[in-house]
C-alpha cells in the first residue's frame, strides 16, 4: 500500500482548544504509527477571521505538546505552500478543470457546482423560496470510525463566492487532492460537509480518501460540545498554569480511544504502537478536568528529582517571580521542592504550598489557632520541645519522630500532644508536609525561632 498521507488543518481564527488538539493528535499518531505523513495546512482563506497571532498560537501549541508535522509552514515539503491564503493559483487551475467538465455555471456572481441528474424546481417552505432539487444517487461514505454513512446530496452549491473567493469546500477537497492526502481525519462536525466533499472528489475524477471522523468532546456540565468559552478548553492556559504537556497528550489519547484495556498512564511510544482509527470510540467523550488534572499529578510525580525541580523553578520563574523562594539557596529550594512532589496536583500550587517555607513573614489559619490553643495545654508543650531541641536528633524524618516521642514519654504525653501545636508554630496551617518533614527540613534554626515566636505571642 502507498504511503499514508494524513494532515491537520486548522482555521487560525481562534485560541487553539482541546477539540483541535486532539484531532491534531489523532492525525500525528496515525502518521507515526503508520509510519506516513503528517502534513499541517493552514486553512487561512477567511481573511476577516485569520490573524498571525492565531497562527502563532497554532505553531506554539503543536510545539509545546511535542506533535511535529513532517510537511507544512516551516517544515516545508513537495506540495507547498501550505497556507491556503498562498494557493490561489492552484484553486484556480483546479476551477479551470470543473468548468472544462461542464461541473459548473456562474448564477449571481457567484461560480456554483453543478450535480448531474434529474432537475425539478420546488418551493422550500422553511426557506421561503424555489431551489432547484437534483435526482440523484445518495452519497455513501464508509468511515472509519462511524461505519457507513447515506447523505443525500441533492442540491448544487457554491464553491466560489461573488466576492472570488473560493469556499471551504472546495479549497478543502482541492487541497486534500493536491497534497495526496490518503487519510481525513476530522472532527464529526465535519461529517456532514463531507457528502458535498465525495461529490467534488468524485467530480475532479479522484480517488476517495479514507474518511475517519472523530466523535465530539462534550463539555464537561452539562449537554452539548465542549466550545472555546468552556473552562479549561483553551491549550494555553495549561501550559500558563505548569501542565505537562506529556500528561495533556496522554489524557487527550484517552478522550475518545483507549487502549482496549483500562490502563491510563501509557508511555507515547506504546500509544503509537497501539493507536489505530477503528480503535476510536463511536460515542462522544466527555471531558473532565480532575481526570485531566489527575493525570498531570500522576505525571508530577513520575518526573525524575531533577526534572521537577527544575520545572518548579521554571514555574516560579514565570508566574511568582518575585517570591522569596527564588532567593532560596538552591539546595534548600530542591528539598522544599522534593516534599511538595508528591503533595500537589498541579504546579500552580508550588508557591501558596511552599510559602511558609521561603519567609517569616507567613500567615495564621485562625480557625487552626482557635481549635489547638483550646486544648490541652499548648503553652506548656512549647516551652517543653523549646527546652528539648537541642537534644533532638534531626537527622531524619523518622529520628525526629523518635526523638519527639522520647521527650513526650518524658513528661506522660504522645508525639499527637506536641503534633498541632508544633505545626501551627512552624507552617500556620494544617495541611502540608508532615510535621517531622517540615522539622528536617526548615532545620533546628528555624524552628526554634518560629516555636518561640509562637510561644511570645500567646
Ligand atoms: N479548517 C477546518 C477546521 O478548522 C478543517 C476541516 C478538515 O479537517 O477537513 O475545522
């Protein structure tokens, strides 16, 4: 068989969103997994709708999520250009071939595609006017994904507007003849264009492509297809926000194919050896951004030491550039890093998490004060971990455990009657590291100074 020849063709005329995404990755995975082609086309004819800002996001977003095209802008390739604004001449050599096929009359201004069979004119009510019915055959698409479609395909249509500019469909199926495209796969919202796209195909003499269309993602809340508006539909704001973008792509995969079991983590490569078309789910996926937000921790913590601490400080870098942790030495930094690791969903919570580890200047969870200082009597137990620091072994999680049991068994007490009151004194609030953690690293220093602080002050 010749080689497979897929492409992403995107409309610079929005933020690049997760449905976008996922077809491009759709398209990439089958060119790796077949070992064929991944053309981009970049379908810019709107001119009102398309700027450069749109088409850098495009670029910027393919970049991020690893997904290289083999053909396109940039890249280069035998069929160029590969910007439909840039193809004029190639849509007019095409035109030249329906008209030489008597596929085409002029009407208003406009060129129109001529289907051949019987014609009738009849008066459409919702419409409100006479149109021109056409007798013929139904389209059949066989789809990849959605089997065998019927469309009836019975009226002629425009293909180039009175203003000269061609019309998507016809640029659409030009193109995907002139670059030899062999496979479309698309969104499903394009399966219902695809009826007028067979009559082209089949007008220019061409052979068919395969078509393959991709069940919509469904918003999260609620029914209908997840739109630009919807949260967390917009690509950059995960790369804004720290994601990863191999946890993205991973999730993206998972958003309508699976690997016929129920694994969730896979590495890429064992995606590409596994994906195919047919392996597409017939149903709409609906999205879900703690199953998305789940996978990144999960790819959070897979990250080699080096690697988070270098994206934590990245994060940092971007989006709290000014935060005392970036002042940090840097091996201090790493190990408050290395303890929030397994803690966070999401880069994003790094600096809010790590606060109190960076400064003095910290805040107090009221709610936390008033329910450890009623009980119990914590001032007392201050003053004893106080006049017992010096002994304790600080030398791991678990001897500082020891330790703080060994000093509590001296007066009658449990680690739990020093625990609260030790946190409250050294984080100010109760969720974070555990409290031997927290001790190993702020170091004897430091705790002393925020034990006694907490002692003077109540
Ligand atoms: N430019 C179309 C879109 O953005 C692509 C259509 C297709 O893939 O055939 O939806």
């Amino acid at each position: 068989m010749s080689q497979v020849r897929v492409r992403f063709a995107p409309s610079p005329t929005g933020f690049f969103h997760i449905g976008s995404a996922r077809t491009a990755l759709f398209n990439w995975l089958y060119a790796r997994h077949t070992g064929g082609v991944l053309v981009l086309r970049i379908e810019d004819t709107d001119k009102e709708r398309n700027s450069e800002q749109f088409l850098n996001v495009i670029y910027e977003s393919l970049d991020w999520l690893g997904l290289n095209w083999d053909e396109g802008p940039k890249a280069g390739g035998n069929f160029g250009p590969y910007r439909q604004s840039e193809r004029s001449a190639v849509y007019r050599e095409y035109l030249e071939k329906l008209k030489a096929a008597g596929r085409t009359y002029e009407k208003d201004g406009a060129v129109w595609f001529k289907l051949i069979g019987e014609r009738t004119e009849v008066f459409d009510e919702r419409r409100q006017k006479t149109v021109t019915k056409v007798k013929v055959e139904p389209t059949v698409i066989n789809d990849l994904i959605r089997g065998r479609v019927e469309r009836v395909e019975d009226e002629d249509f425009i293909i180039v507007r009175s203003d000269g500019n061609p019309v998507f469909h016809f640029v659409n199926v030009v193109d995907d003849i002139a670059m030899q495209i062999t496979h479309v796969i698309r969104g499903e919202d394009h399966l219902s264009n695809t009826s007028k796209h067979v009559e082209l195909f089949k007008a220019f003499g061409a052979p068919l492509p395969q078509f393959a269309h991709i069940p919509l993602i469904l918003k999260q809340n609620g029914p209908g297809k997840m739109s630009k508006r919807d949260q967390g539909a917009l690509i950059e704001e995960y790369q804004r926000r720290g994601y990863l973008p191999a946890a993205l792509v991973n999730f993206l995969c998972l958003l309508g194919w699976n690997p016929g079991d129920d694994r969730e983590k896979m590495p890429i490569e064992e995606i590409i050896r596994l994906f195919d078309l047919p392996g597409i789910n017939q149903s709409n996926a609906r999205f879900d951004d703690k199953k998305l937000a789940h996978m990144n921790m999960v790819y959070l913590l897979g990250l080699p030491a080096d690697r988070f601490v270098e994206r934590a400080r990245t994060y940092f870098q971007l989006h709290a550039a000014d935060a005392p942790a970036l002042q940090a030495e840097a091996a201090y930094f790493r190990e408050v890093m290395l303890l929030s690791q397994p803690k966070i969903k999401g880069l994003e919570e790094l600096p809010a998490y790590t606060q109190y580890l960076f400064t003095e200047d910290y805040g107090t969870d009221p709610k936390m004060k008033e329910k450890v200082m009623a009980r119990g009597d914590p001032k007392a137990r201050l003053g004893e971990l106080i006049a017992g620091l010096a002994a304790l072994d600080f030398s791991s999680d678990s001897a500082i455990e020891e330790s703080i049991k060994a000093l509590a068994a001296r007066h009658g007490l449990g680690f739990g009657d020093y625990q609260s009151v030790a946190r409250l004194a050294v984080s100010g609030t109760n969720v974070g590291p555990s409290l031997t953690s927290l001790f190993r690293v702020l170091g004897k220093e430091r705790v002393r100074q925020r034990l006694e602080r907490l002692l003077a002050a109540v």
